[in-house]
C-alpha cells in the first residue's frame, strides 16, 4: 500500500477535538486509524466480565460506524503492542505514526519502544498532548520545581490558562475571547484525508476472553444545570449530583478542553475537579516512586495490621458501618462510588482498620469504571495521610458523622444496603473510638522510627 500515516488512538476514542489525529489529518498523507487491544493490559485482568473493556468495544463499533460514513475504517487488532506494530509495518508502507501521549508508566516504556522500532524502519512517530490541560513541566514554581500542594499549583495553573487570549474558533455567537489554551482542534475540517478502505474486522469480545456485563455506563451528556450547581450538589451521596463523567475523561470519550471551556463559565468547583487532574499526572511524572511507595516517604515506615479477614469484609461491604458498606457495594454493583465516599471508605480501610493504603488502592483499580492511575493513587495517599495535601494523620474521618452530615436520611445508605436497621446488618467490626486511639499510636510510632532512621 503507498505512504500512509497511521492515527495510533489509546485514550483518546473521538473523532472530534482529538489534538493527534487534527495533526495527522492536517498532513500530507491519507490516515490510518489505528486502534489496539493491548494484552499487556488485557491478560492481567483478572475479571474476565469488565465493563471497561466492553465500554472500549462499543465505542470502536460507534467510531467505525461515524468513519464507515466517512468513507473509511478502523484497523482494530488484539496483541502485544510491539507485535501488532511488526506486523504493520509488514502490511503497510508507513510514513509517520501519531498519537496523544500517556502519562502512566506503563505506557511510557510501550511507547518508548514502538517509537524504536518505527525509526527502525524509517517512519517517524509524533506525539501530542490532550489528555490534560497542562502537562508536568507546564505549571512549575518560579524556581523551575513542581509543587506538591494543590492550592498554589491550582492557582499558577489558572494564571496560566488566561495568560495567552487567541480570538475565538466558532465564530459568531460565541464569547469574543477564549483561552488559548482551550481551543478546540478542528478535526472534522479535515476528515476527508482519512485512507479510503473496506470495512477493517473488530475483534469479538468473546475472541479476547470477555464477557459482557449488566453494568450500565454513564451517558457523557452533562446538563448546564448540573456544573452550575456542582458545588451545592456534589458531597450528597443520594443525589444526582455529580458528573459521572470519569469514565469517559479516562478513554477520552470527550475532550477535556470542551469540559474545561465550560466549567470555566459555568463553575469554579467543578474546574477545580479537572485541575485536580492534571495536578496529580504531574505529581506521577514527576514523583514516579508514588506507585509502590509513599509520597512522603516517612509514612512507609507504619506497620499495617492487614488482617484479611476484615480486608475481605470491607471489599464485600459489611463492616457494620452503614456509609462505608454503601460506598462498597456500590462500587461492586455499579463499577462507580460517590466522590465523598470514596474518601470515606478508604479513610475507613487505611485508619480505622490500619490496612495498607495499597490494598484498597489496588481494589479500586480492579472495580472503577473511572480508574486512573495517577488520580485513584493521588486519592488513596491522601486519605492514608501520605500523600500531596494529605490530611493530617490525626485528622481521621468518623463514618457516623459524615453520614449524618451528607445522608441524613439514609436515602444513600437504604439503597444500597437494605438490610441496615434490621437484624441481618452486622455490628461494626471495630469500636469507632478504639479505632482511632489505636490508628495515631500506630501512626506516631511509624513516624518515629522514621526520624530515627
């Protein structure tokens, strides 16, 4: 086949307002999208019922349908991403290779390694940023070194993001000005330099070893009503007050600037959300060790009871304490846990049940529909006291006060665990008040041995 360029999409699964794909487009050569179930990922799910792989496979099918019409195809392949390439470069004359970039560690070597063997074989491979809004080295201090607090980073990124005004891209009718840096990329302008081809195969679900699930995704329509009342909305567990909408910002289903011009008219609280993001793929690139260890590293030196037996309790959600066996059993049933419950439960794990923070952080990944690496780590050290922003070891939630500040009425609780209030509802596996005693000697002596040595 002559020259082509081939659109590598991972996080990224749109058409519109992609940053990689409006670059390959804008090029000289007709583009391939390109699409990989990667088995590094894949084989070390253990549930072979995974939401997030079915949600991937029918956004493919969707994305295949809107370049059918256009034309064109998707070459969809399942294999070890080194291979699958091999393979590519067998098949087609490749000139050049695009992608948006990924900040996890795994994907950094992987493409560290494809990029050799495309030199390898004389194509070039060129990456860009839309994953975040600002990548690691874009929001530093004024002596060049990151922060590791959210307030001051929050506040330099929104300098930032006002500093560079460009006239606006839509035309009549919008506001007059908006920041460069949230400007749309305007894919569609150059659709018609997809490669003309058949329809490419996708690979079944059953062919990769998965099953569908019942579990339903959330739609990544988010009402005007809703941002501009996130911030009164957002701590109560029983309403709909949330986005829902990580999922979606996770495989990038949307664009994170379409949300960020938003919610920069419609609510500061919820831009704070998406800077949180950003905040913590920074803290990763540029503290790597916070994958395995402690942000702050003198909190490795706590010793965990991790008892099994209430590990398994907590995962299954009947600990005896009604807002965390919620939270739980959501999370199991929906792939999905309220924003402040999440703090909540891992709080619960990691101070009342002097469990590894690492454990929960791992549960987490297994079971959201929305896990990130960078975001579910950030969360789960700052609930265990070892991370950015961290909550003082001594600040421990109380499970009874925050249900009666944010489900009064049970609305959540009742939900999800029907059986509270009747004589099936376990009694707490730990004395609320014994619990902490015990979670700041721990702590105390963990920090002491730290400071001896």
């Amino acid at each position: 086949m002559s020259d082509v360029c081939f659109f590598w999409f991972r996080r990224d699964l749109r058409l519109h307002d992609n940053a990689g794909l409006y670059h390959a487009l804008k090029g000289e050569r007709p583009v391939v999208p390109l699409f990989i179930f990667d088995r590094e990922i894949l084989d070390e799910l253990e549930d072979k019922k995974d939401a997030r792989v079915e949600f991937i496979h029918d956004t493919l099918r969707e994305m295949r349908q809107e370049l059918r019409g256009l034309g064109s195809s998707m070459v969809i392949r399942y294999g070890h991403p080194l291979e699958v390439w091999k393979t590519l470069l067998e098949e087609y004359d490749i000139g050049a290779v695009y992608a948006n970039r990924d900040y996890e560690p795994y994907a950094i070597q992987r493409d560290e390694k494809v990029q050799k063997l495309l030199k390898e074989k004389g194509a070039a491979f060129h990456t860009f940023k839309d994953h975040v809004v600002f990548e690691k080295d874009e929001v530093l201090k004024d002596d060049g070194e990151p922060y590791v607090v959210f307030t001051p980073y929050s506040r330099k990124w929104k300098e930032k993001l006002d500093s560079r005004p460009a006239r606006a891209a839509n035309g009549p009718g919008e506001e007059e000005t908006i920041s460069y840096y949230l400007k749309p990329y305007s894919t569609e302008d150059y659709f018609g330099n997809f490669l003309n081809m058949e329809e490419q195969p996708l690979p079944g679900l059953e062919e990769m070893g998965f099953e569908r699930t019942d579990i339903g995704i959330p739609p990544k329509a988010v009402s005007r009503g809703l941002i501009r009342n996130y911030d009164k909305t957002r701590n109560f567990p029983a309403q709909d007050g949330t986005s829902r909408l990580g999922i979606h910002f996770r495989f990038g289903t949307i664009s994170i600037r379409e949300k960020a011009r938003r919610a920069r008219q419609l609510n500061a609280t919820f831009l704070n959300e998406l800077i949180w993001r950003d905040f913590y793929a920074m803290i990763l690139a540029h503290f790597p060790h916070v994958v395995g260890r402690a942000f702050r590293e003198k909190y490795d030196y706590i010793e965990w009871r991790n008892d099994e037996s209430e590990f398994q309790k907590w995962c299954e959600g009947k600990t005896g304490y009604p807002i965390v066996d919620a939270g739980m059993r959501q999370l199991n049933q929906a792939g999905y846990m309220h924003n402040r419950v999440r703090m909540i439960t891992a709080s619960f794990l990691a101070k009342h049940l002097l469990i590894d923070w690492r454990w929960g952080e791992a549960y987490f990944a297994k079971k959201l529909l929305d896990y990130e690496l960078a975001s579910n780590n950030g969360g789960w050290q700052w609930a265990a006291g070892s991370g950015t922003d961290a909550a003082p070891y001594f600040r421990i939630f109380n499970p009874y006060s925050q249900q009666e500040k944010f489900d009064k009425d049970l609305k959540y609780v009742k939900k999800w665990v029907p059986e509270y209030g009747t004589s099936d509802y376990p009694d707490p596996i730990v004395d609320h008040k014994e619990a902490r005693e015990r979670c700041l000697e721990t702590y105390k002596a963990g920090l002491s041995r730290a400071e001896e040595g």
